[in-house]
C-alpha cells in the first residue's frame, strides 16, 4: 500500500477532524509509523452493515474506522449483482437505521436506487470507509488489551471490533464430476451482469433459489434458453397476497397467530395463486416456510414472473446434476443435454474463518460457516469487544437491529473506558509530563 499523502496526513492528526468537515470531540485515529491505533470501534466491511452500525455510533459522537477490501461502498451490490435485481422484500423494511428510503422510490427499489441510497447515507452520516484496505488477520492482545487487525503491510490497534463482512462475503462455487471437461463458460451469478450476452444459447442455471429464479427469468427476457437446476425442495410464494406484500402480511399474521398456523395461510394461498409446484419439479419441504426459514436460514423465493415462464416452457426445469460432459450434462433422472453456458446461482458464504484467529473467538464464530454460534437475537454479541453484524439471515431488517444494539452498547462502555482510551492512543508528551 501506498504511504499516507500529507493531506491526508494532516486530517488524521487533525484532533477535531471528523472526515466530513465536522469537528468531533477525539481522533479515530492516530498514526505511528506502521501501527494505527484507533479510539474507537475498527468496523470490518463497508456494506449495508457496516454503514448502518457507523451511522448510530456516529450518532452517538463516537468515532469508528470502517475498512472495507473493494474500491466503493456495498460492493456486493455494486460490483457483484445483476442488472435487474431489485429489492425482494418492500423498501419499508430494508431501510437503515436513522434514515428512510426516500419517499418517490418504488416499493421495490433497484439495484441502482438501493446504491444511490447507501451512497447517501454514507454522505448524511459522514462515514468514510477506508477503501481498498482487505483485513487478512485479526487477534486479541490479551497483553495490551486490545485488537491487532492487519490490513497489507499495516496494523491498525483498537479497543472493538465490529465484524461486518456479513453472510455473503465470498461465492460458493461448489465442485462437479467432469467439470473440466465442460469446454463451454461457468460463472457464478457474481460474474452475471445481464442476459444479453447469452442471447439466443441454451443456458443451464444451477440453484433455484431467488437469484437462480431471477436469472433464468432475465436470461428468457434476452432471448436465451434457460434451465434451471432443482437439487433440492424449495417454497415459492407469491411476492403480493392480497393487495400487500407477502412478507409484510406474515409479519402481520404473526403478531396474532403462532408460525405454523400463518405457515397453512401462506400455502393455502399460494395454492390458490400459483398452483401445484410439485407438478412442475419444485416440490415443497415438509417444514412451512416460516419455520424453515427460523430452523435454518433458508429464505423461500419470493416469485416475480419466473413460475409463469416454466409453466409455458420457456424455463425447463431438471433434477441434480450426475456430472458435467464437453458439450452438455447428465442429470440424476437420466437425460442429458447440450448447453452453450452454465451460471451458478449457489450463493455465498462467510469469510470470518479465514482471517479472524482462533482462541475464544471460535467459540463466537463457528469454523464450519463462519457465522455465529448462538441464534438470533443473541448472535451479536462476543467477549472482550468483539461484535458482528449482518449475520442474523433476516436480511437489512436484522442487520438495522443489531445495529442499534451494538452502538448501543459501545456507547456504554466508550464512557466508562474513553479516558483509558484517549491515554493509549495519545500518551502525555514529555513537556506535559514535566
């Protein structure tokens, strides 16, 4: 990495520099050679996450560092997702702490809209993260007290560590017999931008949660063929029951009735709505949606139109796959067929086992998915000042809460240990000393 400019030199001594033009009662960082020690909280990771929980720490004047890898805020979204996505669930329940969407935005923004809205968030708050800075290594110092996070040839020291990578840091990109043989494109729907570049080729979509489900319908309305993967059962429910969005009507639903008895509602509805889709190879789990979703994570597809597309044909519709072939593949049923591409929906997984080190914090974390151990509500919190965000698998609604909760309880342990802090980081100079 390239040393600090002067300028920039000089904001980070600034001790009423706040990074926006605002001044603030202490400096979040200060500088000494290689190692930067910071007052407050090092937040890893620039998404949604890590905005809001910067946004009501800042709230609460209490100074934070946000380092994040990629060159932009909420790079999943700005680098990784496909021109199409939208938010799945209403804007209602997706907006940040402290700040609503704006009131013209449709109620399923863009993925354009959702950008602009965190980029102004970011600006409204004064947050600014630390582009380019991938953390590789975070421990404990029992002896000083404190956290070493390691970001290239640097070392930035600090009293918390909020981890914000999130769920979704890193793409699955699971193996297959004969996948070197497959001499046509693979790519993870990380790499997909449009169907316009598969216009008029048979193209074989692996995953048929809502990103295999949205591909396939953007792949049809390009002109390609597309066929979609079931591995394994799958709920998809209509995105609107009833003049309101599913997911709000089952919130609702839930403040009278317990989960199974919504869980009957809600497929005796999409019965009704989308028929039987068991007949067209997406059968149903035995669990309701609901209770899938609190026993596991998994997130039912919330349907805009693709169902249709494999009613008509548009969208085949095939078992697992036995293995991949030069032209084409064999599926578990039997068949096999020729495809010009294949696009893996598989999703994306946790990367805090790789660079947070083990000790007590393994106990937080689990090794095997990197999220951590104790459930929802109770995931957020570790020892000695570790936090995390953006783990809870319910989406900008969990993050927002655990947000709050977080800067909520820094905030009491920034006054009870501020003086302690501000003496590490800015010890007496000699002169005062005298």
């Amino acid at each position: 990495m390239k040393r600090w400019r002067e300028a920039e030199c000089k904001r980070v001594h600034d001790p009423f520099y706040a990074g926006d033009g605002r001044k603030v009662a202490v400096n979040p960082v200060e500088i000494d050679g290689k190692c930067i020690r910071v007052l407050g909280p090092i937040i890893v990771g620039g998404g949604p996450s890590g905005l809001a929980v910067a946004a009501c720490l800042k709230k609460k004047g209490i100074p934070c560092v946000v380092l994040e890898r990629a060159n932009c805020v909420a790079s999943l979204w700005q680098l990784k997702a496909y021109d199409r996505l939208r938010l799945h669930l209403p804007k209602k329940f997706c907006q940040l702490p402290l700040m609503p969407f704006p009131s013209w935005f449709p109620t399923y923004p863009t993925k354009q809209q959702f950008v602009a809205y965190l980029e102004a968030y970011a600006r409204e708050f004064g947050i600014r993260p630390r582009f380019d800075e991938a953390v590789v290594a975070a421990e404990y110092d029992a002896v000083v007290g404190f956290w070493r996070v390691e970001e290239g040839g640097r070392e930035y020291m600090c009293r918390w560590l909020v981890v914000a990578t999130g769920e979704n840091a890193e793409a699955v990109v699971p193996g297959f017999d004969g996948a070197g043989d497959f001499k046509r494109p693979i790519l993870h729907t990380s790499l997909y931008k449009s169907g316009d570049a598969f216009r008029g080729k048979r193209v074989l979509v692996v995953g048929c949660g809502n990103s295999g489900m949205e591909v396939c319908l953007d792949l049809c309305h390009h002109g390609a063929h597309p066929t979609i993967v079931v591995r394994d059962s799958v709920h998809i429910l209509p995105r609107e029951m009833l003049c309101r969005s599913t997911f709000g009507l089952s919130m609702w639903l839930l403040r009278w009735l317990p989960v199974r008895a919504v869980d009957r509602l809600l497929l005796l509805a999409a019965r009704l709505l989308l028929g039987d889709t068991a007949k067209l190879g997406l059968p149903r789990p035995q669990l309701g949606p609901l209770e899938l979703k609190l026993r596991s994570g998994k997130t039912p597809v919330l349907d805009v139109g693709t169902l249709e597309k494999i009613k008509s044909g548009a969208i085949k519709v095939r078992p697992a796959i036995k293995k991949l072939m030069e032209h084409g593949a064999e599926f578990t049923d039997g068949r096999s067929e020729g495809f010009d591409a294949v696009v893996l929906a598989t999703g994306y997984k946790s990367n805090v086992p790789y660079w947070l080190k083990v000790g007590q914090e393994q106990e937080f974390f689990s090794e095997k998915d990197g999220l951590p151990r104790r459930a929802f509500p109770h995931g957020w919190k570790g020892e000695r000042g570790l936090y995390a965000i953006g783990f809870t698998k319910r989406g900008l609604m969990g993050a927002s809460l655990d947000a709050t909760r977080i800067a909520e309880d820094i905030e009491r342990c920034w006054k009870a240990e501020v003086k302690t802090t501000m003496a590490f980081a800015c010890p007496p100079t000699r002169q005062a000393q005298e």
